[in-house]
C-alpha cells in the first residue's frame, strides 16, 4: 500500500489489531475449556501465579495449575520450528535492507539481530527453567 494516504494505513492497522486482539481472546477461551477451568480470568490468574512462582492453597486451583504449567512446556516443546523461522526471516529482512537501502543500514540490521535473538534465546531458556522449577515444586 506504498502511496497510501495515511487514514487508511491507520484503519489497516486498527484492523490487524483488532484481529490480534480476537485471536488472544479465542485462544484464551478455547485454553480454558481445555484445561477445565471455570472461566478466562481463572486462567489469567493462574498464569500471573506462574509468573510469580507462588502456589495458591487451594487443591483444585494447584491441580490446575499443574495441568497450565504441563500444558506451557508442552506447547514450548511442539515449538521448535520458530526458531529457525523466526532466524531466517530476520536474516532475509537484513539482506533486504542491505540491498535495497544500502551496506550502512544493512550492516545495522544485522548488528542488531546479532544483539537481539541471542536475547530471545536467553529469555526463553529462563522460562523454560522457571516452569521445569515450577512443576517439579508442584510434583512434591
């Protein structure tokens, strides 16, 4: 839409936010029902305990979120593939960058991958270890 006036490109991206906003919402409802909670705000609640590391008192919400923190990893580990898709698309954005804006601006792109997926690898791996320590203290 290059030559676009901008009202248009500010309704584009509404829309695209509105529909990012519904594919959250749907994914959290369908969750819910997966894991057999009453509700989404249970849901929210339980994954701000995962956040925080705290196990509530109540046996049912601990065996709930036993089955949200089996339910992360799992989810964690059927997504290997993002990584190399999530590398080779940043990859193609620095050539495409450096062909079509110049060596400076690809030589930036490329500085700034190098910085910000080992990064999201770090990130990951904490959470990664954040849940495996979370569930093995719900395992006692």
């Amino acid at each position: 839409m290059s030559g676009a006036s901008w009202p248009l490109t500010v309704v584009a991206g509404a829309g695209c936010a509105l529909a990012a906003l519904l594919l959250v919402r749907r994914g959290q409802h369908r969750r819910t029902r997966r894991l057999g909670l009453p509700d989404r705000s249970a849901l929210v609640d339980l994954g701000r305990a995962v956040k925080e590391g705290r196990i509530p008192e109540d046996p049912v919400l601990v065996e709930a979120l036993r089955r949200v923190v089996r339910a992360d990893r799992a989810q964690r580990r059927r997504a290997w593939w993002v990584w190399p898709v999530l590398g080779a698309s940043a990859l193609w954005s620095a050539a495409s960058l450096w062909q079509r804006h110049g060596p400076v601006v690809g030589v930036v792109a490329l500085v700034f991958l190098l910085c910000w997926f080992p990064l999201l690898v770090v990130l990951d791996r904490r959470e990664r270890d954040r849940l495996r320590r979370l569930e093995s203290r719900l395992e006692r």
